[in-house]
C-alpha cells in the first residue's frame, strides 16, 4: 500500500491520468481497483475522472510491481549546464548548442538538454524529484539534434500545460536564420509543399503536389544577405513538421550548409561546418487569448544577439 499527497504539479489532472503515469495498471484493472476501493482519495470510493486537488489524499492498494520504476536522479550524471538566455518563476528559455540531443532517445544518452536543465535546477533548490509525484521539469517544443537555438522549457506542471497549448495554437511564433547553397529565385516567398515521414531511415520526403500520406507544408523565407554561392535567410514556419526547413529548401535546389542528410556531402565538407547552419533565433509571445498565469509573456520577444554561422560566409 502507498499513500500520495497530491501537490502543486499534480492537481488538476484526472485520476486515471495521474494513474496512468505513475502506475503500469492496465485500464481494465484500474477501473476494477477503483470500484473496489483498493484506490482511494481522502480515504473514500472515488470515481476514474475525479479531478485531483492540492493536498489531496491518494490511497493505493496496489502491488509493488505496478509502479513505475523510474530513475529519477538519472540527470544527476550529466556533465552539461544550460546556457539560460531567460528565466522566471514558471518558464526557462535556454540556448541550446547543436549537437545536443534534446530529450532522451532511448539510447541511455545522460547529456541532454532536458537533463541539464533538471540539473540546474535542482542546484538551486527549484526541482527535488523525491518530492514530486508525476512531473519533472519539460521542454515544451523540440528542436533537431545538429540544430541549436532557443527552446521553451516548464518548471511547473501547470507552466508546461499553458505552454504546450499556446504553442499547439502557434500563439508563440518561431524564426529561425540558416545559411544555404546558392540564392534563392526570390528576395522573399511563401513555400507550399506536401511532406511524408520516411518509415525506417528518418528521412523525409518532399512532394511540389498533393499525395496520398503526405502533409501539406509552408515555410515562408526573406533572403538576408547572398554572395551568390551562399545566402544567409530568415525562416518562418506557417507549419511544423518534421525536418520541415532542411528538406524544403533542399527541395528547390538551396540545401543548407552542413546538412548532409538532405544536401551534398561533398559541398559541405568544402566548407568546414560541423552542424547543419540553422538556428532557432527569435521567439515572439502574440497569446490571442489568455494564458492566465503566463499572462505576463504577452508580446515578449527574445532574440539571440550572436549566431555561430552568421558572418562565416
């Protein structure tokens, strides 16, 4: 038996969710639990889709095998601290390198960035895993491994719920600067295409029309500066899909720089980059309705004064 104290990071969530990321009980079981009173909430029968509330009392009849067992301190082990462009009580905005995996992978990668940054804030007093029950601080949007640039991550659950939803709603607009093969036929232009997951080599595929699978696409480009064989642009996505700016501007023959998935090798290799030149620079908060207790971000902007590509043409 296990009794929970429901906290800060865990209320407002429905029973059955909560159960569902604390325990491997099948939803069969759980209901069944549920109606026998081997779960209970304020030592009373409960209903599956209860709304859990701060210091609320959760009793679990439940054997030991259904719990998850997770490594909490797992981030403990990572050598890396976030480069912090922004912080407040709720949210983080850090500058991540490329190179850097965001999240894990499954691989047992430890120097992530979602790790570094329970690092930090566990140091600081912020984050104490043994205390919360469900949540552990998030980001909110990724970004590619060989791509850096600012990404939005949560210190509480309630941040990390507001956050996701106002970037699902694109209320949080993205840009993002690149360095490309060749210029473009136009100083500025709205992209239109169709895009399809590749299933095993995680590549993606680019169509100029519609298809069975695919999904449309567009990406609106200004070109910045050009020297004729390389063009520095400022990406706008009107949509976001996977490897969306590599593999359309690929796609019209203007491949970035360093991008040896959709480009050519042997260019990028002539000119010494290590990662693919993109960087996500600018994050503008435009909230269309309220955020409640993020309300404060409205019509903040953050932008990166240096980009490690820029003026190595």
């Amino acid at each position: 038996m296990r009794t929970l104290i429901i906290g800060p990071n865990d209320e407002g969530q429905r029973l059955d969710k909560f159960l569902q990321k604390i325990t491997t009980l099948p939803e069969s079981l759980m209901h069944r639990y549920i109606r026998k009173k081997r779960i209970k909430l304020n030592h009373k029968r409960c209903e599956h889709k209860v709304i859990l509330q701060k210091g609320d009392i959760l009793e679990l009849f439940v054997d030991d095998e259904f719990f998850v067992q997770s490594e909490k301190t797992g981030f403990l082990g990572t050598t890396l601290i976030p480069d912090v462009f922004y912080e407040d009580k709720n949210i983080l905005i850090v500058n991540k390198p490329p190179g850097q995996l965001a999240c894990g992978n499954g691989a047992g990668e430890i120097n992530t960035l979602v790790n570094s940054i329970k690092l930090y804030l566990f140091r600081r007093g912020e984050y104490n895993p043994e205390q919360e029950n469900s949540f552990a601080p998030a980001l909110c949007h990724l970004i590619d491994r060989n791509t850096g640039g600012l990404v939005i991550a949560a210190k509480n659950a309630q941040a990390l719920r507001i956050m996701n939803q106002k970037i699902k709603n694109r209320e949080v607009k993205k840009t993002y600067l690149c360095l490309v093969h060749g210029c473009p036929p136009k100083e500025e232009d709205l992209l239109t295409g169709y895009l399809r997951k590749g299933k095993n080599n995680n590549l993606v595929e680019i169509s100029k029309s519609p298809k069975l699978g695919y999904k449309i696409i567009k990406t609106k480009y200004r070109v910045l500066e050009t020297s004729g064989s390389e063009s520095l642009l400022e990406i706008n996505l009107i949509t976001g899909r996977t490897h969306q700016i590599r593999a359309h501007l690929a796609s019209i023959g203007h491949p970035l720089i360093g991008d040896n998935k959709y480009g050519d090798p042997e260019k990028n290799k002539a000119c010494g980059f290590k990662f693919q030149a993109l960087c996500a620079n600018e994050l503008r908060f435009e909230f269309e309705l309220s955020a409640g207790p993020l309300d404060y971000l409205q019509n903040k902007e953050f932008k990166l004064k240096k980009i490690w590509f820029a003026g190595k043409k």
